[in-house]
C-alpha cells in the first residue's frame, strides 16, 4: 500500500483505500461481514451486451425527434461529437474498471481518487444518469406503447393515463410505471436471470433497427440532407449536448464488478466494444432516417422510426413490427440501468452514505431485493409525472459532470498508485483524460440555462442529504476507517 492510501486526510477529503475496496468486494466487508455476496456470473458477451442493453434505446429510438430540429441533417454530426466525448470517458472507465472492479463505477473510483466529498457528489450526480434517465427512458416506452396499439388495433390509451401532469392532457403515465415495475420484478428474481433475458433483448433490439434501416434506405433522398447544416455549429454541438443523453449507459458494465467472472480483463472490452457497437448503430440509423423523412418534419413526432417506416410502406405492418420491437428494446434499458443503479445505492451503503437497506444482500437470490424495490418505486413514480425531455437534459448534464470526475480520478491513480496493476492503460496519458475533462465541460456549457439551475438545486439538496446523513455515517470520515487497514497482511485488523 502506498504512502497516499496511509495520509491523515479527515472528513470529506478522506480517500478510501484502494486495497480497502478490492479485499471488500471479494473477501468481506469492512463491518466483518463474509464478503458482498453477489454472485460472479457474468462473461464478457453479457458484460458488453448489458453496456448495449442500457445505451441502446430511448436515445435513437424518441430522443431523435428533439435532436434532429436543433441541427437539422447534421445531427449525424452531433452523434459523432457526443460518442468522441464518450469515447474519452470510455478510455478512463475502462482503466479505472480494469484496475478497480467494484459495484459503484465511478461513485468507487472517485472515493478512491479524490476523497470522500466528491465521492458523494459523484454518486449524486449518478442518481440522475441512472435512476432520473431510466424515468425518461420509460416515459419514451409508453410512446412506442400507443403506438403499436394504434397500428395494430386502431386504438391508443387515453391521454391522463399515458401522458406525463401538463403534457398532452396527461394525469399519470401509467405504461411508465409498469415498464419500471416489470423490471425491479425481473431484478428480484436475480442477477443471472436478468442478464440472459438482457441478452435476448438486445439481439431483438439490433434486428429491430436493422429492419428499420432496411425500410427507411429504400425511399432514401438526398435532397432530404440538404442544407446540411440548416443551423451551423451552434446547431450541431447543441445537438450533441441533446443526444449525449443517447450514449448514457456505456458504463453500466462498470456497475458489475462485483458479479463478473473476470472482471480485470472483461471489463474495459466491454465498455470500449459496447461504445464502438452504439455509435455505428447510431449514425446508421440517423442517416437512415433522415434521408427518409426531411429533417423539419420530426419536431414534435412521437414514435419517430415507427412513423417514417409508416409513412414509407403506407401501411401498418411495418409500423407494428417496429413498435414491438422498439418496446423491447426500451424494456431492456430499463432493466440494466435499473440494475445499474441498485449496484451503485448498494457500494455507497457500504460505506456508510446511505441507509444499510440497500447493502442488504438476499441470501437466497445473492441480489440487494430490498434496495432494488425501493429504487424502482421511486423511478416509477418519477416517470409517472414528469415529461421526457426535462428528465433527459438533467440526466445528460449528472452524467456528464460524472464523466469529468472519473478523468480526473484516472490522472490521480496514475500519480498516487503508479503500483497498481492495470489490465488497460489510457493511451496517450494523460492527453486523453484531460481531453475527456475539455469535452464534458464543453458540452455542460451546451445546456439549457433551465438545465443549469436544475443541476445546481439537484447539488444543493444532496449536499443537504450528505450533511445530515452521509458525513455522520461514513465508515471512513477518520483518519483510519472503521477498521485499520493492514496492508501488508492484506486483511482487516480490529482497531484498538
């Protein structure tokens, strides 16, 4: 252990030692519990098909609709601008996933890095890219709902049960909530169940856009993508910052440390693989679509790919086979990032951050049951009443102020544990981080000014929860945690 991991930092400064976390998620907790006790059932084909599972979605699926009129036919563009921001990030989650595989992604790295403050302002800032986003992907659910009840069926759902309070005449976004609920249900069940199910999903969700593609190309127009770029750069990096929101979930194989096979060598593949995989599908489909419909008739569509490939076959079969699948596509997104999500409630309440319900491991399904049936009723409840693109900005502007943390928690690693085996390495150190930083920053600069006081009262109340609950209960808020930690027989030994 080096010297850092010893320093005398107190309070909201204090850094977790890293030797700490590792022994703590294969050989027992620091309260002298045996271990985490989840289960290690995930190989690299499920660890890269659940980081698919949760980007691929609601992004290309309903947020295009609110993209596309920011930046016109260059939104194509707009993808690419967000999936090098992505990329950079990705870089850094897979060097810090390959050197620290735990449960609590980059809420772990930073407790590790840069100290316990910005730990909880980092595991903050994930609650918006996991639990808000899995609200909005689940409010995008319910618009594929209607419409593959009115392709197939010539009916839709009422308004006040499938519209969002203030949208549409919406009360209560019912499909919202039940997407949610069949997912934590599916959760409870366990781990191993949940990522095979995941595994079908995701092959039914590329089929699903690889038949869109097949349709849209066949009335593709050129004319259709000029002007290009009807609104300059302002539009594209504005669009950008829109369809980030797209690439949110790359990560979510970081979430699984703690439950992969060989988490040192799948982890980092999956990130990049799942990255490289999303972005291809994206840009294809986008163009895809846009050639198929001009870019200034998507403001306001629901439903986006359903309606073009209706509109270019002039019937509803293809519609219908859409909308099917882009309803188990979206179902997957819900279902990792709602796993996601628990697994990061569940490193900070073994800290101590967080009430120990969510550490509470089910000895029968070896999965936190308890954490996540509360997780998911406050998701259903959050994508019962607000509308998609408040969720989506504020989730694109958590996630990225998170990303910029896990660069930075690279740099730090690098100086204070050169010693650490890393099965990946950043290339171009520390070029590349710092990059990651430049391009986060540059795109929160990109968000709606709304956005932005979002953001900042989101901060101010989870400084609020910290205060009266965090920092009183932190296992490691002194010198030397709960335990000393004695590195060089590699246990916990009783403090004195």
């Amino acid at each position: 252990m080096s010297a850092h991991d010893h320093a005398p930092r107190l309070g909201v400064l204090r850094t977790k030692p890293v030797d700490a976390i590792l022994a703590e998620s294969g050989h027992g907790g620091v309260d002298g519990s045996e271990g985490t006790g989840l289960k290690r059932t995930m190989g690299l084909l499920t660890l890269t098909f659940f980081s698919v599972g949760a980007t691929l979605g609601t992004g290309i699926f309903v947020v295009l609709s609110e993209a596309v009129p920011k930046a016109g036919p260059a939104v194509v563009l707009s993808f690419v601008l967000a999936a090098i921001t992505a990329l950079f990030s990705a870089l850094s989650y897979a060097e810090l996933a390959g050197t620290i595989p735990v449960s609590g992604s980059s809420y772990s790295y930073a407790y590790a890095t840069l100290g316990e403050g910005i730990a909880w302002v980092c595991g903050w800032c994930l609650l918006l890219e996991y639990g808000v986003s899995i609200s909005a992907v689940a409010v995008g659910w319910g618009q594929y709902v209607n419409e593959l009840l009115d392709s197939a069926f010539g009916v839709t759902l009422p308004a006040a049960i499938s519209n969002p309070p203030g949208e549409s005449g919406g009360v209560i976004n019912i499909p919202a909530v039940i997407v949610v609920a069949l997912a934590t249900l599916l959760l409870v069940r366990g781990v191993s169940e949940s990522a095979k199910a995941n595994t079908i999903m995701v092959f039914i969700k590329l089929a699903t856009l690889a038949f869109f593609c097949a349709i849209a190309f066949t009335a593709f127009d050129a004319g259709n993508l000029s002007p290009f770029a009807p609104l300059g750069w302002a539009g594209i990096s504005s669009g950008a910052s829109q369809v980030f929101f797209s690439y949110i979930g790359f990560d979510a194989a970081s979430t699984a440390g703690e439950e992969a096979k060989n988490p040192r060598r799948d982890l980092p593949l999956a990130i990049l693989l799942s990255l490289i995989i999303v972005t291809v599908v994206y840009v294809v489909v986008a163009l895809a679509a846009l050639g198929a419909m001009p870019w200034t008739d998507f403001e306001g569509a629901e439903a986006t790919l359903a309606t073009i490939v209706n509109n270019v076959t002039g019937g509803s079969w293809a519609s219908t086979i859409l909308s099917l699948g882009a309803i188990i596509s979206i179902a997957s997104v819900v279902l990792t990032v709602l796993y996601g999500q628990t697994r990061i409630l569940f490193a900070m309440a073994r800290d101590g951050l967080l009430p120990p319900v969510f550490a509470k491991v089910d000895r029968r399904t070896q999965s936190p049951i308890a954490n996540t049936l509360i997780t998911g009723a406050f998701v259903a409840t959050i994508a019962a009443i607000f509308p998609l693109k408040y969720l989506a900005e504020a989730t694109s502007i958590g996630t990225l102020f998170a990303f910029a943390i896990v660069n930075v928690g690279v740099i730090v690693l690098r100086r204070t544990r050169p010693d650490l085996p890393r099965s990946f390495s950043t290339p171009l150190f520390p070029i590349t981080p710092i990059a990651g930083v430049g391009f986060c920053a540059y795109l929160i600069s990109e968000l709606d000014r709304k956005t932005w006081l979002v953001f900042v009262g989101w901060l101010a109340v989870g400084g609020l929860v910290y205060a009266l609950y965090g920092y009183r209960h932190s296992r490691w808020r002194d010198a030397t945690g709960p335990q000393a930690w004695n590195s060089d027989a590699g246990e916990r030994e009783p403090r004195s």
